[in-house]
C-alpha cells in the first residue's frame, strides 16, 4: 500500500508542472554551485600548494645566514583546502588561509577570500551546502504543503481510506514519494560532485573523503527526511493548502535566518571575544615578563648566563662551549609561546562556547544542526581551522627552538659567524595533514544527535498526530 | 435474516448540531436501500458512520456482522464508496487511477482487465488513457464507480453518486446497479433524486433532522406517490 501511493505520488509529481520548473532550477543550481565550487576549490588549492612549495623552496635554498636572522626571515604556512570544500566552503572564506611564521611572534591567519574578494561575497556564496540546506527545503516545502490539505479539498482522501488504507499508510507513502522526487534533484548534483572529487588529480581522494562524503549524503538525506515528514505534518494539521504553506514558509524563515542569527547575536552577548588588537597586547605585555633575548641589560639574561658558567665551571662567557644568546632566545621563545597558547586556548575557548549556542540550537532548529554537520564532514568549520593554527604554531616553534639550539651550538661569538647553506635544506618544511574523520567525529557529535532526534521525534509525533485527523 | 448493513440506535453529535438521533437500519444483501432527504438532513452522516470516518456518539453501526468503531479496517474489506464528487488524481490516466484504488483494496490488474471495469462503468478507451485533469465531472465519476465495481465489495455506500452525471450515464448507472443488486451487493444510496430511487431503490427511507421518518418498499409506491410522501415530511 504504502509502495502505490508513493508510486502514485512520485509520478504525480513528475508530471506537475510547476514542480519540473522549480527542481529544474533547483538541480541547475545545484551543478552550478559544484562546478563553480570545484573551479575556484582547484584555483585557490592549486595556488596555496604553489606558494607553498615557493615559499619552502625559498627558506631551504637561504645563503650561508646566522640561524637567528633564519628564524626572522621566517617562512608561511598555506592552508591547504579539504577536497569536501568544494560542497560547503564553511567558515574557510571568512577565516585566513596563510600565516606568516617567524621567531617571537605567532602571527594570526590572514588573507581569507572575504578580505580578497568583491563585496558580492559578504551576501554570501552559493555552494553546494547553501543550496542542500536552504533552498531544496523550500523546494520540498512547495512540493509538500498540499500533501494532505489537497486530499481534503478534493475528497480522494476519503476515496483513498474507503479502500482500506490507514492515515499512516497514507503519509507514509507520501514521505516516501516525495523522498523519490527530492533524491531525482539532489543525486545528479552528488554524482557529479562524488565524479570530480574521484577523479580529479587534486583531491586526495582516498577512504577518508569517502567516508566524509557518504557520511555528508547520509547527514543529508536525514536532514531532507525530517523536513518532508514535518512539511506533510504541517499539510495534515493545518487541512488548507494554503494555510499550510504560510506555516511551512514561515518555520523556514525562522529556522533559516531568524534562528541562526538570533543565536548567534546571543553566544556573542554572552560570551564576548576579545579583538585581535586586545590580544597582541595582552600577549606582548605578559611575555615582556620573560627573557628579551634581544636585550643584554635583561636581568633574567644576565642570571641564566650565570648559571651556565657554573655549570660549565668556567669564569667568563667566552670560554662556554654554546652561545648565551641562542639559550637565551631558546628560553624566550619557550615563555612567549607559552603566553600565547594561553591567550590562544582562552580566545578559542570564548568561541567555541558562542559556537556551542548555535549548535545546541540544533536541537530546537535542524538547520542549525546540518549546518555544522555538513561543515565538520566537510573540513571546512572552525575546529578545522583551528586544528590548522594548532600545527602551524607547532610548526613555528618547533622550527624556531631548532634554530635557537643551532644558534646555541656556535658557542660564543656566533653573531659574528654564518652557517653554511646546507644547514637550511636539513630543516623540516611545513607540511600539514588535514585531519582525518576520527579526529573530527566527536566535534560532531551533537549536530548527528540533533539531527536523529529531529527524525524520530516528528516521525513518531507527526504521524501519531497524522493518524488523529479528522477525514470528515 | 442476515443483515449486511445495521445500524442500531446510531446517535451522532457535533458541537451544537445532532446530526444523528438513534438509526435503526437493516439493509440485506442484494437490496438497494435509498436514503431521502434534504441537505443536513444526516445521510450523509450515516455513511460516514457506515464507512467508520466518525465515531459514534453512542449506538453502534455494523457491517457483515462487524461493529464499525471496533474494527474499522475489517470492514473496509467489504465496502466500496462513491462520494457525491469524485475528484481522482489529476496528473495520473484514468487506468492509473484505477490501478491505484485496486491495489491499495488489494487487487493487482492488468491492463486488460482494468479497461474491462471502465469501459463496464461507460468510460471509452481513448479517455481511459487520458489524464484525469482533462475530463469532465461525469467522466470522473464514472472511474469512480469503476473504482468500486473493481473492489467487488459486498456493499456500495454511495452519496449522491449520479450528481453530474448526464441523463444516458445516470440511466447506464441504474442498470449497473440493478446488474450488482442482481449479484448480491447491498447498496446504500443517499440521493436527492426522488425518480432515481424508485427506479433502483428496493426501500426508500425518508431522513428528516438526523432522524429516519419514514421506510416503504418502491415496490408499493409510484413516482408520484413517493413524491407526495417526500414533500409531505418536507414540509410538516
């Protein structure tokens, strides 16, 4: 039963006019947002791996240089795109892509596309994600809203439970119809974006981004799931068609726009994160409390170079067997980074938690639990670009510290002297590795949880309240 | 005597309005039970309550010996409805449609055969394969009644099943009825159209106020008669 009326329905949607024109635009959309997503994910990947690749080459190839001026000439971390990107850019083009790295100083990321590009794309950019999330809804909402109210306007819904049906059979055949004609729309557009990620040279398509992209269909189609179940639960409660599509467009303007920037106005009030500006003072104040290796009256200077000359038993300075300076810039460097990861983990703390407002809204809005879902899966939300910082300052201070401890080597009089060429094609490039699905599953989480609980909820709700409708 | 349609002291009541005051009704196989009565009168209402889409506010209904609000799936098997308008699935043929309302009662056609039950209910088949969006109200009914003849339901529940049917359709329809009558089916018919009932109807009821006033067998009355009789209660 539930087979024949979805068939019914599938069929009939078909042959609706008005729907084959607003899917048509919908899947036109949609291969757009993919083909553009993978034209500007293939320039923007291939530009960062070339400045990378540049900016490695020039720090291996310096002339014979003091390892100081090394750690100052410095080097920059490229953040590589995730292949998934391509379907939901996420927060990538509004956070930095490129991080200066260099001795004393954890530069933030800069150079995002937003600060790059036109003012078009502060009204935001028409990914795949934009399209999946807000606009198939409202495709499913106009596909919907009569779902029952029509059936109740014309009578065949009586015709329809005369022949032994049950209201649930009824709305179940319907979901599952409607889900045949949504999956029509959205699948040509996967396909094509599953072929280019596949294929394409650039990606690095392996079981990870499988997984991340059939965990992204899945993520989806829960999500496309819930709003056909709630759209036909809204056609059954409200009776008129045209009542019910106010409602159904009205919950989506709540929970597309309303919600989300309500809650995140809220975690901001709530949570306030201090500026960029406040930050680089707070750090540059506190570490002035450390060693300034670039300051010989520095008492803290003097005291360790004491301690090393009784450690050596030696009387003068000139007689140790490793620089002072380069302990000294060793043990700056040391007290600076760890002022910044503190004011780091703190400012990261503060937005993670204005983050955590609109996820857990995820409860209450399933936008705002796709949302978050399909960036995490994606590579492309903010524990992501965190995760990237994290190793570009690992990176940094580990190269640093490495150069310091050279320094330290030369012995006294280093400022005086150079290391060979050499020395630089022996250090360690920046080479990130984008974090594997395992690594970002329980940032996930509560968005999964949401999303479930979004499915079996109205699932169960909606069609006990379906089977309750009056049919006279 | 077995009954295949009872009502007894079948009440209903909505909000402000009794629709039904306590029906007593036995229609036996093969006979064509006619309900008269002006709009609001509780015809309507008493086939809601036969097909189980109201409870009832008290009295029970049965049909083929099973209570209605008890078991409101099992007696399905044993109806078929024609509502007063038949409205279908516009973007799908007039086969589909019947296609359709078989399968879900549990009957698989062929193609064949479904043409077999439309052309039986006087549709062509060149408009049986046109989408039902294109046909006139009659045209509609008639898949309607196709839908219930290809149910072979011991019972017809029909509400006004001939409105917008033209003169040669209504009669066709008669003949129809008097052909499933013939076979064993029990047919309650809810009509204003007083000559249609006494050309099909074996007993005419008179419902006036959610009451049945008056129960004649056609057989001992003329057109006339019965067109006295219904005006008479109309108007006291």
């Amino acid at each position: 039963m539930i087979r024949s009326i979805a068939h019914k329905e599938f069929v009939s949607t078909l042959r609706d006019r008005r729907f084959l024109v607003l899917s048509a635009l919908v899947l036109a959309l949609l291969l757009l947002a993919t083909l553009v997503g993978r034209r500007s994910h293939q320039a923007l990947q291939q530009e960062r791996a070339l400045a990378q690749h540049t900016v490695n080459d020039q720090f291996q190839n310096q002339p014979a240089r003091h390892p100081h001026r090394v750690a100052h000439y410095g080097s920059f971390a490229f953040r590589p795109k995730s292949g998934l990107s391509l379907l939901d850019a996420g927060v990538d083009s509004f956070t930095g892509a490129v991080v200066f790295l260099e001795a004393h100083h954890q530069n933030s990321v800069n150079f995002s596309q937003a600060q790059e590009s036109g003012s078009l794309l502060r009204f935001g950019e028409t990914t795949v994600a934009f399209v999946l999330q807000l606009l198939v809804p409202l495709l499913i909402i106009f596909l919907c809203f009569g779902a029952f109210g029509e059936e109740h306007e014309t009578g065949t819904l009586k015709l329809l439970l005369s022949q032994g049906v049950t209201l649930r059979q009824v709305a179940w055949g319907k979901i599952r119809g409607y889900g045949q004609a949504v999956a029509l729309v959205v699948a040509p557009a996967l396909a094509l974006a599953a072929t280019l990620l596949f294929v394409g040279a650039e990606y690095a398509a392996g079981p990870d981004l499988l997984a991340r992209l059939l965990l992204f269909v899945v993520g989806y189609a829960v999500y496309f799931f819930l709003i056909i179940v709630g759209s036909v639960v809204v056609s059954a409660w409200q009776r008129d068609s045209r009542t019910a599509l106010v409602t159904l467009l009205g919950f989506w303007m709540l929970g597309g726009v309303i919600l989300p920037k309500a809650t995140a106005n809220l975690g901001a009030t709530l949570y306030p994160a201090i500026t960029k500006a406040q930050m680089d003072t707070e750090v540059h104040a506190e570490a002035q409390k450390g060693m300034n290796g670039h300051d010989p009256q520095d008492q803290r200077s003097a005291a360790l170079k004491e301690a090393l000359l009784k450690k050596y038993g030696v009387d003068s300075e000139e007689k140790l067997p490793v620089s002072v300076g380069g302990l000294v810039m060793r043990e700056s460097e040391e007290y600076s980074s760890r002022v910044y990861q503190q004011h780091f983990a703190a400012l990261n703390a503060t937005y993670e938690r204005q983050n955590a407002i609109s996820t857990w809204a995820g409860l209450l809005n399933p936008y705002q639990a796709i949302r978050p879902l399909s960036m995490g899966l994606a590579g492309s939300d903010f524990a992501h670009y965190v995760h990237f910082q994290e190793a570009a300052e690992a990176y940094r201070y580990g190269l640093v510290q490495r150069l310091n401890m050279l320094q330290a080597g030369m012995g006294y009089g280093d400022k005086e002297r150079r290391l060979g060429a050499e020395t630089w094609r022996q250090l360690p490039v920046f080479n990130y590795q984008l974090p594997t699905l395992a690594w970002a599953l329980p940032h996930l989480l509560l968005p999964v949880l949401s999303l479930l609980l979004w499915a079996v909820g109205l699932s169960w709700l909606g069609l006990r309240l379906i089977s309750k409708t009056s049919i006279v | 005597m077995n009954y295949i349609l009872e009502a007894r002291e079948l009440r209903k009541e909505y909000p402000g309005r009794l629709a039904l005051r306590g029906l007593n009704l036995q229609i036996a196989p093969g006979e064509v039970f006619c309900l008269l009565g002006q709009n609001g009168a509780g015809k309507s209402t008493t086939i809601n309550l036969f097909l189980g889409f109201v409870a009832p506010t008290s009295g029970a209904a049965f049909v083929n010996g099973v209570e209605v609000a008890a078991q409101p799936l099992k007696i399905k098997e044993y109806l078929a409805y024609i509502p007063e308008q038949v409205m279908l699935y516009p973007h799908l043929t007039g086969l589909e449609n019947l296609s359709l309302f078989s399968s879900l009662a549990g009957f698989q056609y062929k193609e064949p055969e479904l043409q077999a039950y439309l052309a039986r209910a006087g549709l062509s088949t060149e408009a049986a394969r046109r989408r039902v969006g294109t046909y006139s109200k009659g045209m509609r009914q008639k898949v309607g009644i196709a839908i219930a003849v290809a149910k072979h339901a011991k019972v017809l529940l029909l509400d006004e099943p001939t409105s917008g049917l033209d003169p040669k359709a209504s009669n066709e329809f008669s003949e129809l009825l008097r052909q499933l009558s013939a076979e064993g089916t029990a047919v309650l018919m809810a009509t204003h159209d007083i000559f249609r009932a006494k050309e099909v109807g074996t007993r005419v009821g008179i419902m006036r106020e959610g009451k049945l006033v008056d129960v004649r067998p056609t057989a001992a009355l003329n057109a006339h008669e019965l067109e006295q009789l219904y005006l008479t209660y109309m108007h006291d």
